[in-house]
C-alpha cells in the first residue's frame, strides 16, 4: 500500500509541476497591470513569492522579464511519456515494483533538475536587486518563515534545534 502511495505522490508531483509550468506563462506586466510589484506575486508559481513587496525600477523589471523567458525556453518539456509510463505501471495486472521505482525516480531527478534551474534564475534575480532591495527581502523572507514555523507548530529558534525535534518525531 505504501508503494501505490509513493505512486500516487509522484504522479501527482508530475501533474502539479505540469500545472505550474502553465501558470508560469504569465508576465509580470499580466500580474501587475498599473507596474507595481509591492502587491501579489511575479507569476503564479507558488514558489516564486521571493519578491513580493519588493518596489522594482523598469530596467529592473524588464531584466527580470527578460531571465523569465530565458528560463522558459531552456525548461525541460513535461515529458506524457512518463505520465502515460507511470500509470501503465500503476494500472499493470501485476505489480512491478522496481519498474515503478524506476520510473518514480526518473520523475524525481526531473523535479530537482526543475528546482535546481529555477533557483539559478531566481539568483540572477537576487543579484539584480540594490541593497536596500535585498535586505527587505531578507526581512519579507524572515518574516514568512517566522509564519511557517508558527503555523507548523515549531517555535523560532535555531536550525539545529528545529533538525533535531522534526528527527525525534520519526
């Protein structure tokens, strides 16, 4: 039963990243019709909060418009055969587990590959920020996870601390 589970998750994982993909489509100038980004999100990316409340100059937006499509055109392409793969696995009269590990793990690598290239991008867009700039958003950042760790029960406290009680927990 776990396994079906690991299953379902990583499909899910594939199909929630092919969604994302498509919401990534929109530009900052479709998000913020009136040019300012102190409100919402650069895209639809859950992920991409990272600069909320952030006042950019043009040449800062057009820059950051300008590393968006670039990341859009070296993205990986959601591959259906893996979907279709995945779930010609699930769906088997027999179950083949490593088959379906396999597979699960091929899907993961994709993720991280995902992950990996957009935090590059999100990089080159930290950079483009002037000082004052980054240390607001190192204030918004604190303040989200101060928020995360109050909402998932953890009190602020140093990293080690949070490792080590989330450990004794499994």
């Amino acid at each position: 039963m776990r396994y079906l589970t690991a299953v379902v998750i990583a499909s899910a994982m594939v199909l929630s990243q092919a969604s994302a993909e498509a919401a990534d489509t929109t530009t900052i100038d479709e998000m913020h019709p009136n040019g300012g980004l102190t409100t919402g999100s650069m895209t639809q990316n859950p992920q991409s909060h990272m600069f909320d409340g952030i006042e950019l100059t043009e040449q800062q937006r057009q820059q950051m418009r300008d590393l968006m499509q670039q990341a859009r055109h070296e993205r990986p392409v959601l591959s259906v055969q893996d979907i279709e793969t995945m779930h010609d696995l699930v769906i088997a009269d027999k179950f083949n587990e490593s088959a379906i590990r396999q597979q699960a793990e091929k899907q993961a690598r994709a993720q991280v590959e995902l992950q990996v290239e957009m935090a590059r991008v999100r990089n080159q867009m930290y950079h483009l920020l002037t000082p004052a700039q980054q240390a607001t958003l190192q204030k918004n950042h604190e303040r989200r996870v101060n928020n995360l760790r109050r909402l998932s029960g953890l009190q602020p406290s140093s990293p080690l601390h949070a490792v080590s009680s989330t450990s004794s927990n499994q």
